[in-house]
C-alpha cells in the first residue's frame, strides 16, 4: 500500500510518517520511506546519524538516469528526455516492487534497519530563483507511476508541507493519506484544502491528531474535522527524546500512541486496492500536464506515450523488461520477468 503523511508545516508530519515506518518495520514487513519534503529530515527521524542520511543519492539528482531505465523497451517513449514525471508506463516499461533489487534500490536507496529509505534530496543554492521543488519529486512520482506493491507492503511518503502538495498529481498517488493536525485553527486550516482536493480526486484521507494533551484537543479536532479524525497521537516523551538527538529504542515507545500506531495500519490495510483507478488518475494528469507545458517543453505530443491496452498491476509484471543490472538480480517469485 501507498502511504502519504501531509500537514502544515510544525504539525509533526515528519515525526508521524518515521513512527509509522518505524511501526510497520517492527512488525516485520516490507517498507519503504521516501522523502518527498523540501526540508530533508525523514531519515533522520528514522534513527540514522545526519552523516549517514547525507550519503544517500538524491533522487532528484539523477532522474535522467532513473527516466532512462523505467522506459525499458517501450516504444511509445522516444527517449528518456521525452519523459517528464506524469509519463505513465505501457507495455515494454519496467515496472518496480518493493522487495525487487532493481537498480532504482540498488543505487538510490539504503537500507536502515529493516527499512528502505529514498530521499529526493534538498532545495541548493543552484535551484534558487530558476526551479521548482516539484521537479526534485518527480522522480518519485515517476517510482510510484510505475509500483506494483502487494498485501503488506508498504511505501510510506513524507510530502512538503501544507498546500504545495497539491502541485502535481503525486497526490493521487496513495491508497490512504494522513493529514495531520495539532488542535490549533492553524493545525486545521490545511485539512480543508485538503478535503476539497480529496473529494475531487476521490482521495482516501484520514485526519490524525498530534500533540494532543487531553479530551478537550480531541473535541476540538472532531469539531473541526469530523468523521475524518481517525486518531490522536497525545505528547511523546519517547519523540521528545528523539528530537534532542537521542536513541532511545522503539519499543519504549508509549503504548497509547503504539496503539495509534496500529490503527493507522488497520485503516491502511482495509482499503481495498483500484489499480484501474490509479492507472486511469496516471493518464489523466500525464494528458493535462502535456496539453498545459510538458508538449511545448518537450517539443512532441506526449499523449502519443499513452498505452492504451496497458494498466498497472499484478498482471502487468510478466511483460516487464529483465532489469538492467551487472550481476544477478532478485527474485521474489511473482513473476519470471519482475524487475
């Protein structure tokens, strides 16, 4: 399952998505955390030392080389400069799993205990003035664009801060998103953009309370939100702990707040998986993106890269390309050909 924690700036979204990951690796299944944030600090809430959280490839940096291995052998995508971050997969695109060693993992990725962390890699100095944060992530709409993630698998996604997720179409890119929300007006105000944004696009959204101190912030949050507050997370000493670049290990996390935690996941896992709704949401955005800048920037008719006999899932996995690494590759066993 896709996973994206959204909020306001300061509302702890960063806190709650490394929690959450931290959850899911405790109890054992595959995760991936990717930092889709302006201000790079997932890794380091995940327990890695600010040296070691560095040291992972941006994948910003290097989305020709990520554009050039998942067009495969598609012959709808003429080149990979031809491929902006809508571009959907078709037949002869390599498609990617959680658990595959393709090369996406194997050269932007590092693996920390039990989870696999990506990062798009900060704002520098060479992009002020002249480019957008949004061209950094999507790389990882373009990962996600071409996911097939199974039962108990989870990606989880920590977006940028309040509205500017809505930039592009990675926001339709999850089977569940948490908002969350301090009880304040302000730790509120996102959710109602968000809300409208979710009915649109038919966005599963559920709104979590953080840094809750009592019944009257759960009040608050409900009055404010209604139905759609899931759970509150109440003040941490354990997270307090961490934010003073301490260590301290997961399972003195609260119980309170771990039973937050696995309501998160019962939610997550009750949603039931519409891989022609996602497809069909990739078409879309990758039409409105090539009529609104991306044909003019290019210079072709991008809509021409559309596969109209194609549509991500499980099946499509025995059409993708063998992956292009030196060595061996993993296999899960789902399919002869999964990359």
């Amino acid at each position: 399952m896709k996973i994206a924690f959204v909020g306001k700036g300061g509302s702890g979204k960063t806190t709650l998505s490394s929690l959450f990951t931290r959850y899911l690796a405790a109890q054992g299944v595959p995760v991936v955390a990717i930092d889709a944030d302006i201000n790079q600090h997932l890794a380091v809430a995940l327990g890695m030392d600010e040296d070691e959280a560095a040291r992972i490839p941006a994948l910003g940096a290097h989305l020709t080389e990520i554009k050039e291995y998942l067009r495969g052998t598609n012959p709808r995508i003429t080149s990979a400069g031809a491929m902006v971050k809508t571009t959907p997969p078709g037949h002869g695109s390599r498609l990617l799993t959680v658990t595959g060693d393709h090369l996406i993992h194997a050269r932007y990725s590092r693996v920390y205990q039990g989870i696999r962390v990506m990062v798009t890699g900060p704002f520098s100095e060479e992009d002020l003035g002249v480019a957008c944060y949004h061209s950094k992530v999507g790389a990882v709409e373009l990962y996600l664009n071409h996911l097939v993630d199974f039962p108990g698998e989870y990606v989880v996604v920590d977006m940028t801060a309040g509205a500017d997720s809505f930039a592009s179409g990675l926001f339709t890119r999850f089977d569940m998103t948490f908002l969350v929300a301090e009880p304040t007006r302000k730790g509120v105000s996102v959710y109602r953009q968000y809300r409208d944004y979710a009915r649109d696009y038919d966005v599963e959204l559920r709104v979590v309370g953080n840094k809750v101190q009592g019944p009257d912030d759960v009040e608050f949050l409900r009055e404010q939100v209604g139905d759609d507050l899931l759970v509150c997370l109440e003040q941490s000493e354990f997270v307090r702990a961490m934010e003073k670049g301490r260590a301290p290990g997961f399972e003195s996390l609260e119980e309170r707040n771990r039973t937050a935690l696995a309501r998160l996941k019962e939610t997550v896992d009750s949603v039931r998986k519409d891989w022609p709704k996602f497809h069909r949401q990739t078409v879309e955005f990758h039409v409105k993106n090539a009529h609104s800048w991306a044909n003019r920037a290019v210079g072709e008719d991008l809509t021409a890269q559309i596969d109209p006999t194609f549509t991500l899932g499980p099946e499509a996995l025995a059409g993708t390309p063998e992956p292009a690494l030196s060595g061996s590759a993993h296999h899960d066993g789902r399919s002869p050909h999964v990359a």
